[in-house]
C-alpha cells in the first residue's frame, strides 16, 4: 500500500481537535511540512463532499491546490483529496490526507494517514522526489501543532 501513518495522544476531546481539523483556515497553521500557504477558498468549517483550495510552495512554485472532502464521520474521522487544476481539468494530484480520532479516557488518539495509492503518476510526482520519507517527520510536526493548537 500507498501510505504513511503516523498518531500521538492529544489532550482533548474529539471534538475539540475535529473542530480545528474541519477549519480550512488553520491548515496552514498546522502544517508541518512547509508547503501549505494558506488563503483557503470555500466552505468552512468543512463537511462531507466540499469543495476548498489552498495556497500552496513547493520550493519557489507556488500553485493552489484543489481538495474535496471524501470521507467524513463527524468527531471521528475526516479526509480530503487532494489535486492539481488547470481550466477544471484535473493534471495531477489524488493524495488523500486522512485524521482519524478515537477518544481513550481523557485523551485522543489521532492517526493522520498520507496515502497516495490513488494518486496520478505516483512514481514521478511523488515517490521520485522523496515524499513517502519526508512526510513521516512532516506529520509528526503537523499532530504536535495540532496538539499545541487545541490547547491554546
């Protein structure tokens, strides 16, 4: 299989952290991978089937990304795919970023889930340049400012 997984224990409910998770606006402020730029697009807080876009960098490309809600459990589970655009054709892209919540006495648990086995040109656009190993430690960063971000 496609994908990467990484959890941590959060000190929060499930809805505390899904409240966050289903707000476009701070994505970027979660992101630990450094590409996201923010200025989403569309609905918020998000539900199933929407539709939203994110500015995005990879290195000095900066590009919007096109991403639709594909699975949704209220308080439990949420995942967006993700694509490249042009004119409304769809170029690149059909990674989903998965956040799945179970609650265990006081805290929750988070498993966040980059999973790329229905992307477009997985071996060129993702695998190539290294993503699979890089988003491990990004993920990790991104669960830690979600922990910070429903704290605080």
């Amino acid at each position: 299989m496609r994908a990467v997984s990484v959890s941590k224990d959060i000190d929060a409910t499930p809805q505390q952290i899904f409240a966050v998770l289903r707000d476009p606006a701070r994505h970027a402020e979660l992101d630990g991978s450094g590409m996201l730029r923010g200025r989403p697009e569309g609905p918020s807080p998000l539900g199933p089937g929407d539709r939203f876009s994110m500015g995005m960098a990879q290195g000095r490309i900066a590009y919007r990304s096109v991403n639709v809600v594909v699975e949704y459990e209220k308080d439990r589970l949420i995942a967006w795919e993700t694509w490249g655009e042009v004119r409304g054709r769809r170029l690149v892209g059909g990674q989903r970023w998965r956040y799945e919540l179970s609650a265990d006495g006081g805290t929750t648990r988070v498993t966040h889930t980059y999973d790329w086995s229905r992307a477009r040109f997985p071996r060129l656009v993702i695998e190539l340049p290294g993503y699979p190993k890089r988003m491990g430690p990004a993920m990790a960063t991104t669960l830690e400012r979600l922990a910070s971000a429903v704290r605080g």
